[in-house]
C-alpha cells in the first residue's frame, strides 16, 4: 500500500471533513477520559519531529498528541543532525525510514518537505515550511466548524501577509467551500499559482475565493478576520520594510466593527500586539485564539491517526 503524507492542505482531499469530525471527537474523547485515552492506539510507534525553525504549539501539541496516543516522539534539532552538516535530506530520510514509523518536519523551504517525503518509506507531515502550513489549518478549520457548527458558506476574511499561512487557508477555505478573501498590501499578494489551485477547487465545492488589497471591504460581513504576523521566521531582514508596508493592515476594533455582529477574531500565533493585531481585539470577547492553538493538540491526533492506522 502507497504511504500517505500530508505536505499540502490538499493532501486531506475529500477526507477533509471526516479528518474534523475526528479531532472533534479525540477532543470529546479527551475530556471525557474514553475512547483513544484508553485504547492508546499508537502504542509501540516512534515518530520523529525534524525542525528547523523555533516552535512552541507545533512541537508541544505533536509531542503531548502523540503520547496521548501511546506512540514514542522523538524531537530532533536539525542542526544535531548529520543534516545540519551536509548529509543530504534523502539520504536522511532512507535511514530515518529504517527506525521510525513517522516524521514530522518544519522546514525553511518547500522543496526540502517534499524531497524528505519523496524518499523516505514512511509518512511525512508538513509542520511548517515557507509555502505552507497545513497543520494549522486543520485546527483552524476545526475551530471555525466548532464555533458555527458548520464551514461550508462561513466568510473568512484574511488580513496581511500572503504568506504560507494564508496559502493554506485559502486552499483549505476552497476545499470546505468557505468564502474567502484575502486583503493583502500591494506587492505581498498570496502566490498566484496557490491563488489558481484554489479557484479551480472552488468551482467544485461552490464558494468564491478573492485576493484584493482592501481590508475594510474584505472585512464587511465577514463571520470570521484571521491575521498572521507581518514578518515570518527567515524574513527577519525585511522587517522595516514590511512594517511600513502593513500599517494599513492592522487587525484593530475599527476593522472588527464591519464584521458581522457575531465574528470571531483568528490568528495561528505567536502575535505581536500593536503590529498585526491590537491588544484588545486578541485578548477581546471575539477572540478564539487559545481554542485555536488548543485544537492544534486534537486536529494533529487525528492526522496521525489516519497516516498511521491500518
Ligand atoms: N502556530 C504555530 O505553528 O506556532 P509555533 O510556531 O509555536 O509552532
Ligand atoms: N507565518 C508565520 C507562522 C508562524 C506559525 C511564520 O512562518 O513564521
């Protein structure tokens, strides 16, 4: 049998939703103390977590989850790794193979998700690279079909950088046919070819998806403002520039009042207060960030549970 990774949103496909109902239900499961928390179905499996980048949620939420489920993770600091000295990713990923049954992996670059997944035998999830960040979409997905019981016709309204986390939205919002827009400056427009994958998924599922440069108009009647912060991890050097760039781009109670009455406020974090969002408006009663971060735990079980379960 073809093993499965999950490098793009994309990868769900028309699992999507089931994925969500199943971290809907690991979370239940958790609360009540049933189900997962006693059969700890991944028990005698190791899973390894490459990263590259500083994590906080990503590492912890995959490191808890996967004891939760009775499996091994192993953190490993690419710069401990032979990798980090020059041994190539796929030869890394052939004997990482040899021990472990999965690997979890935050990169700088794409292309280097996709060369440890197409060499190794094993599944390999996504957990951050600069095109993508499907993880967090899966929660937040979760988060938004948690709060209005439903995701397809939900306007999502996305404000800032067309960065990996709103490339996965907006595939993501295409898939779950939500209606999307995402106002970005001038200059820092999502990817084309992303902008072109959504579109043609949402012919399908019947929504519409937009990139525009006006966050009042992208925020009217919106059911929910998602932001992420202006400078991503490796942009540090273009930080002036983009702060200059992005004032008019500030999640703040101004933009939150042309929503609809009853929009939720979303941001993957780490956030900067004052930056891409205003304290109030995180720490306000919209606010859904901590559920958010907190269904990062629940939606990651239940991806590990359908790459690595028979
Ligand atoms: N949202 C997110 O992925 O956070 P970390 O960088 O802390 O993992
Ligand atoms: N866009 C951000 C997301 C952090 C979770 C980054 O890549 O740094």
């Amino acid at each position: 049998m073809q093993k499965k990774d999950f490098i793009s949103i994309t990868d769900a496909g028309r699992g999507l939703n089931s994925l969500i109902t199943g971290a809907l239900r690991l979370k239940k499961e958790l609360n009540e103390g049933s189900g997962h928390v006693r059969s700890r179905p991944l028990k005698g499996k190791n899973i390894g977590l490459i990263f590259e980048k500083s994590s906080t949620r990503t590492r912890v939420s995959f490191e808890v989850g996967i004891n939760q489920l009775g499996g091994n993770s192993m953190y490993l600091n690419s710069r401990d790794l032979q990798m980090g000295r020059g041994e190539t990713i796929a030869d890394t990923a052939r004997v990482l193979s040899r021990y472990l049954d999965c690997l979890v992996y935050r990169a700088f670059d794409n292309r280097a998700v996709k060369e440890l997944a197409s060499n190794a035998s094993i599944p390999v999830i996504n957990a951050l690279d600069d095109l993508e960040h499907p993880c967090q979409i899966l929660a937040d997905l979760m988060t938004i079909r948690e709060k209005f019981g439903r995701l397809k016709g939900i306007r999502m309204a996305y404000v800032g950088d067309g960065n990996n986390v709103c490339h996965s939205l907006m595939l993501g919002a295409a898939m779950a046919g939500m209606n999307f827009t995402a106002a970005t400056p001038p200059g820092y427009a999502p990817s084309e070819n992303i902008g072109q994958m959504a579109a043609s998924i949402s012919l399908d599922s019947g929504c519409t998806i937009q990139s525009i440069d006006d966050p009042e108009l992208a925020v009217r009647k919106a059911d929910v403002i998602y932001t992420d912060v202006w400078v991503s991890m490796g942009q540090e050097s273009e930080r002036e520039e983009k702060e200059r760039a992005f004032s008019r781009y500030q999640v703040n109670t101004h933009l939150l009042s042309l929503a609809a009455k009853r929009a939720i406020v979303m941001h993957c974090l780490p956030a900067h207060r004052g930056l891409e969002i205003t304290g109030d408006v995180l720490d306000g009663p919209q606010s859904v960030v901590f559920d958010q971060a907190e269904n990062r735990l629940h939606a990651q079980k239940a991806l590990l549970l359908r790459l690595l379960k028979k």
